[in-house]
C-alpha cells in the first residue's frame, strides 16, 4: 500500500499487507520465545476447580466480593454496567484498554495538516494496520498486542478497540430494529432455528434504548424494518435526490437510514454540528458512545468500579461449578489479578467473549466454562460488505462543493427489498441492504484514476469533487458448521493465554447477494443518469464489518445453544452474555442497537434474579 | 440552508481542544506555506529546507515534478502548498518505497538525458512537460517506458496527497470539513429532483 490510501480510511487495505499482520505476529512471537512475559505469570489456569476461597493473591485482606463483574465496556456492557448500577448492584467493570481522554484521544478536529502524518498514519505501522478505521486519529485504541491466528483458507480481520466505551467510539451509527422478519426467518425459509425472542418481545427495549441514545430516522413501513421513535431524519443531499429518483424507476426502496446522531440536542447531548467523518470520534458526543451516554450515570451512582488496563483471562470458578469472579492480567503491572463476584457478564465482543470462556477451564468445564453443548465458538456469522458499484454523477460535476460528508455513509439507505413476500422470490434466502455514499468527501479519492497531470488535470479534480458516488452491500452470512472460532492450540499471546484461531469463509448464499447487488446497483446509478466506473472486484475480507455474530447462540435448548433466550449460560445460571454473541445470525441491519436491547434485557433478568435471590454470594 | 460557516478552527478554539502542532523535520515550511494566505508571505523565504531522504539533486527533481502536476496557476499549487517537503518526509518514513523512488529518478534523469542530453532539472519547462506527456497521459504511451510510467503514477498520487491534504489544497476544493453547520445540510434544488438542469444552470 502506498500512501494513495487517504483511501485506506474508508477503504481496504491490499490483503497482502493485512495478513502480513496475523500472520507475521504469530510467527514472529513463535520465533522469538523471548517475547513471553517479562513477568512471569502466576499458572492459574492449571489450577483447576479450586474454590474462591484460596489461591487469592487477596488472601490476607478481607476479600471483597462485588455483585457482578462485567467483562467489556462497548454497547453490551455499558448497558448491563448503566442498567445494574442504577439497580443498585455493584458492579466491577473490566476493560483491557485505557480511558480515552477527548481532548487529547479524539483527533478529529485536528486537520490533516496539523497531524504529523497526515492522518495517515506512520508508514512504517501498516503492515499492523486494521485498515481503514485504524489511522493515525485513532491509533491509540486499537489493540495491537495480542495476536490472533487462522486456520488455512481462511481471511479474517479483527480490529478490537480496546478502549473504554471500545467499538461505541468510532461505530458506523446506522440503528434499524430487527423484525420478525428477521427473528422469525427459519420459519419462512426453514433454514436453521428461530430466535427464541420475537419481536413483540424485544420491541419494548428497542424503543427504551432509542429513547437513551437519539435516533434520527423516519416512519417507514416496510415490512423488512420495523418503525420506532426518532429524532428528525438527516436532509437528503443533491446526490439522494438524483440516487432515489433511479432507485424509483428501478423499483428499489431509497430512504434515510436510521441513524444514532443527534439532529437535536437529545437528554442533555448537544447536538451534531455536522462536521463530518464521525468514525474518528465525536469529541462533543453528538452520537452515542458509552463513554458519553452510559458510563457517566453508571459513575453518578458510586456502585461502578471501572478497572482499566485489564485483560481478561479467564471466568473463575466455584466450588459447584458456578461462576465466582473472574481473572485478568493487569497490563501496567503484568502481574495477575483475581476479583470475584456473585454473577459475571461476559460482553468482550464476540469473539474474545467466546476465548475468555474457552479458557476458562475447569474440571466443571474441561471445555471452557458453559460449554456442555459444544456450541461455544461455533455458528460464527458475519455481515459481507463490499463495494456493489462506484461512478460520478455527471449532474454534479462542475458544481459548488456541498457538505455531503456530514453524516458518512448513514444519511441514506437502501433498506432489504429482496424476499419479502414469499422468502425464495430469489436465487438467494433471506436479503441484504445497501448503503450509498459519496458526494464531497474528505479527500478526492478519485483523483488517482484520472489521467494527465497539469492545470487541466487539477481543474478535473475540482470538477469532480461533488460528483462521485458509491453503494456499499451489507449482507449476512449464513450459520454454518465449518465457520467458527477455537482456541489456538500452540499461539499464545505475550501474557501466555491461548489466543483465538478463526475458521471462517464466506458461503454461496451470501457471495450470491454480493453479486446481485452489483447488477441493481448498477442498474440504479444508470437510471440515475450516472456513469459506471467499476465496482469492488472481491468482496472484503471476513471481519471487515465488524459486525460478526453467534458464539454463544440464545435458544432453549440447553444441548444446542450456550445461552438461554435471556442471555443467561444454561450450564452456568449467574453467568450472562450481553453482547453480539448471543444472535442467531447478523441479519441485513447493524448489531450495535440491537446488541444494546438484548443487553438491556437480560441485565434486567439478572436483577430480577438478585431480587428473587437466586444469585448469593459463593 | 442553514450553513453557519463557522470556521472548523474557530469551534475548535471555543471547544478548548487545540491542536497541538506537530514538530518534526519538513513540517516547518509547509505550514508556514499554509498558514499564510497570498504571496506576500512567500517572499520571506524559510531558511533552506535540508531533505531527510533525497539528496539535494534529486530533491530538485522531486520540486519540478510536483510543480508540474499540480501547478500554481490561477490559485496556489503544489510548490506553495510544499508538496516536495511532504514527500521526502513520507518518503524518509518509508523504507518500502525508497528504492522505488531513487531508481524512478534515476531513470528519469537516463532518459532525459538520452532524449535531451541534459538531466531532468536542467531542461526548459517545455521540454519536461513534452518528457512527462507519454508518462502520464494514457492515450500517448510509449512502449519501453514501463519504469517511467509506474514512477510518475507513483509520483502522482504522492503529490495528490500532498496537496490535497494542505490547508491549500482544502482551499482549492472548498472542501466543506472546513465549516461547521447548525442544521443538517439540505439539497437546495427542491423543484429537479434528478438535477437534470442544474449543470446547465451552472455552467450558463
């Protein structure tokens, strides 16, 4: 990659410099033994089944046990952190990475010129590069340290913000409800289970949560997106109004997306002030972050005790299998360290939710804790993103630039249209949405395919500056046996803990929605007078999104799925997952809205069963 | 539209989070390009800028090609924006494309001097621009020029970059990251939905 990759901050990376990142990390780490911990750790994960009661680095102090401890402080767990402090359970929180600081972290305002590298961050660092969210403004909350690994054919991205608030900082913003439609898809399709939550069910906590965050959107009716309440929708931009009058002629639904920036000040937020490029973080909070929306009520309670620099390692276990706290490496001190409670969340992010529990053996659970189903890791998903078609509108050419960026990609969108009345109308089952973007953007990307170099070429760039536009796909995978996560049974990273290895390819079903977003995309920009100038050869590598989803699956049946239909371990009853892990599949729409219902929810049922006693100190 | 046109600088101030100006070799003068509008500040010269990578010749080279693809016309170009000084601090931070650079230029000079006899530097802006057409227009490739044509793309886009991530370059395009806007920016062409006319109002 060259430094052509203004382009790398909303664009892939060659695959070549990305995998030299898993792969060159682990190699390296296996080449150089000396790389193990400076501080040699305490073995705890050989001593097995041990009570709470010894081995405690506490032992001459009065132990404290908390309510619950919470592991993560993204949308899983900064809900379950709010929701439980409020209740009056004290909660010990877990985060790997440090506290942002907005005035110093939050770059965004800075321009280009005022950053050493120009945003684009040291060339030396891209081969470690997550890509393009990973960039000289947010450099600081990426983690790099702990490598993970995959398995042969298989492609995977993992970019972890381990910073407070994690992946709420930088998120995408776009807030759709899942529907039954969604919920309920294996009855239509009869491919795999229903959800054990319908929509009735959940639609009371979408609309809470849409209450908390501010989500600007408008009344639809469709049926493959339910309604819910919302702040004023973004304005539509010149090229909304030429993309929707094509996606009119072809038949193709074009409205504003549902999107969780703040039109108007909303519950003492201030409003957007519309500057753009939001996925380097809001240093005034005008979009949700759990930094800026959940955690400081948590605080305001004095029930929260936020440890940060703390990586999880392990959920511990008690003398009857339950869980009894949880250990994790303080990385300032490298030293381990053990607190306990009477339930712990687990809500790492999908898959270090899953290799915390993988790792947490016993001889309860030789297998990882809440494992007797053999589910845990498995039934990986992940939303397919790519770019469906590219080109300008030659309407806009020439034209005064407009602030078209104010919002991303989640001003507009082109919500599922495939399969709704009957759910094999297509070649393919179940559907995928669209997001169109362009118009005057941070940089003029375009500018290296254009040919010549002097005056003229200068003043094409100016020409074209408003004109250019794109459609990003946003599909799903399907579950299937051979896409899942493990545990490396050789990589460990620099504290000495196995790290996750990745099984994972996308299937026909989703690679056949990819290439039928090529064709209506196409179509589109040409009924909009546009011209097409290519689209993405290949699809993004799995984990691109970052929206993956299912290892520990919710159902009621204890054989086949980790967590019962609140969230809640069936092996392991004061053991909770309260993020991204417990979906059946990722669906069409995002999972952050949805990751914050569900968590809503089962904290809710946890509390319910402190009240009713079910959850005692160990 | 509700545009408030506040500077991004101006909030950023009132916001309380200034920037703090980076500090490294190189950056002097290009700010120092940037934070002045019009020429008259030019005319008070930085001292000599020392190159961190290029050496002195090459580095002149460097200058001349980012003057002539983005050249200062009727508003500044690369040469005001220093283009040239972001390159070779990009260039010095980047070991994978060093060699690149060195061997692009070091053919560049062999053909110059092949189809001139002289190098690059020392020929007249019209012999430069004739030398760099079949490199870098599509429509006038010449076989044998493989090596040429790669550098100057690569040349290219680092100039691209250079300049349009310049407070001078933002100018240019008016990019709108520059304003901050009260209400949520709105199309103002309510009655042509599909902009059928507007490039034509525009363009009469």
């Amino acid at each position: 990659m060259t430094i052509r990759s203004m382009r790398m901050w909303r664009r892939p990376i060659p695959d070549k410099s990305r995998w030299s990142f898993v792969v060159g990390r682990s190699r390296w780490w296996l080449a150089n033994p000396k790389t193990k911990l400076p501080v040699k750790l305490n073995d705890r994960t050989s001593d097995q089944g041990r009570t709470t009661n010894d081995a405690s680095p506490l032992k001459t102090m009065p132990k404290q046990i908390y309510d619950v401890i919470v592991i993560g402080t993204g949308a899983g767990g900064g809900m379950a952190i709010k929701t439980l402090c409020e209740a009056g359970l004290k909660v010990c929180a877990i985060n790997a990475g440090r506290r942002l600081d907005p005035e110093k972290d939050f770059r965004y305002h800075r321009m280009p010129w005022d950053m050493k590298f120009r945003g684009l961050d040291d060339p030396k660092r891209r081969s470690e590069s997550f890509g393009y969210m990973d960039n000289e403004y947010t450099k600081a909350a990426w983690d790099h340290e702990i490598p993970f690994t995959v398995a042969p054919g298989t492609k995977w991205m993992w970019p972890r913000c381990n910073a407070v608030g994690g992946k709420t900082n930088f998120w995408g913003r776009s807030s759709a409800r899942f529907g039954d439609i969604d919920l309920r898809a294996a009855s239509r399709d009869g491919y795999d289970v229903d959800w054990p939550v319908t929509y009735e069910e959940i639609s009371p906590f979408y609309t809470r949560v849409e209450k908390m965050i501010g989500v600007a959107s408008t009344v639809q009716n469709r049926p493959s997106n339910p309604d819910g309440s919302y702040l004023p929708p973004f304005n539509f931009r010149c090229l909304d109004f030429i993309l929707q009058a094509g996606c009119n002629k072809v038949g193709v639904p074009y409205l504003p997306d549902r999107c969780a920036q703040l039109t108007q000040p909303h519950e003492g937020h201030p409003a957007c002030h519309f500057c753009g490029e939001c996925t380097t973080g809001c240093d005034v909070g005008a979009f949700f972050s759990t930094p800026y929306f959940l955690l400081p009520k948590a605080e305001a309670t004095k029930n929260l005790d936020l440890r940060t620099n703390a990586l999880a390692k392990n959920v511990l276990v008690g003398e009857n299998g339950h869980a009894a706290g949880v250990a994790y490496i303080d990385r300032k001190t490298k030293q381990e360290v053990e607190v306990y409670s009477r339930a712990v969340v687990v809500a790492a992010s999908c898959i270090e939710s899953a290799r915390i529990m993988l790792n947490s053996k016993s001889r309860y659970w030789p297998n990882g804790i809440a494992n007797s189903s053999g589910q845990l890791g498995r039934n990986l998903c992940d939303h397919l993103y790519g770019e469906s078609a590219r080109g300008y509108l030659p309407q806009l050419v020439g034209q005064p630039s407009f602030p078209d960026h104010v919002a991303d990609s989640t001003i507009a969108w082109m919500p599922r249209w495939q399969n709704l009345k009957d759910p094999h109308e297509e070649k393919f089952i179940r559907g995928y949405s669209v997001y169109p973007d362009g118009g005057c953007e941070e940089f003029p990307w375009f500018a290296n395919d254009l040919d010549g170099f002097g005056s003229l070429f200068k003043r094409e760039i100016k020409r074209r500056y408003p004109s250019p536009v794109s459609f990003g796909i946003q599909a799903p995978s399907l579950r299937s046996d051979t896409n899942f996560m493990d545990l490396d049974p050789e990589v460990k990273d620099p504290y000495g803990i196995p790290v996750a290895r990745l099984h994972f390819e996308w299937d026909e079903n989703v690679l056949k929605m990819w290439e039928h977003s090529k064709h209506v995309c196409a179509e589109v920009l040409h009924a909009a007078g546009g011209v097409l100038e290519g689209s993405g050869q290949n699809p993004e590598i799995p984990g691109w999104s970052l929206h993956e989803t299912g290892t520990c699956r919710m159902g009621n049946d204890p054989k086949n799925f980790v967590t019962n239909r609140f969230g809640q371990a069936h092996d392991v009853p004061n053991l909770y997952v309260c993020d991204a892990s417990v979906f059946l599949n990722c669906t069409d729409k995002t999972t952050t809205i949805s990751i914050l219902a569900f968590s809503l929810r089962t904290s809710e049922h946890l509390i319910e069963n402190f009240r009713r006693g079910e959850h005692k100190a160990a | 539209m509700a545009g408030q046109g506040i500077r991004r600088r101006e909030v950023l101030r009132i916001l309380g989070t200034a920037a703090a100006a980076a500090h490294f070799p190189g950056f002097s003068k290009w700010t120092f390009a940037c934070g002045h509008v019009g020429n008259a500040a030019l005319q008070i010269k930085p001292a000599m800028y020392h190159p961190q990578f290029f050496t002195l010749p090459e580095f002149g080279a460097i200058e001349r090609l980012a003057e002539i693809i983005i050249p200062s016309d009727a508003t500044p170009g690369a040469k005001e924006a220093g283009v040239a000084e972001f390159i070779d601090f990009m260039v010095s931070s980047d070991p994978e494309v060093q060699y690149s650079f060195r061997t692009g230029l070091a053919w560049l000079n062999a053909h110059s001097e092949d189809v001139n006899g002289k190098r690059f530097v020392q020929l007249t802006q019209e012999q430069q621009t004739s030398l760099l057409e079949p490199l870098g227009f599509k429509d006038k490739t010449r076989p044998g020029e493989e090596t040429g044509r790669k550098f100057f793309r690569m040349m290219r886009e680092y100039t691209v970059t250079g300049f349009y991530t310049s407070e001078i370059g933002y100018k240019e395009l008016d990019n709108p990251a520059l304003k901050f806007y009260a209400e949520s920016p709105e199309c103002p062409h309510h009655d042509d939905p599909e902009h059928a006319h507007v490039a034509q109002a525009h363009s009469g």
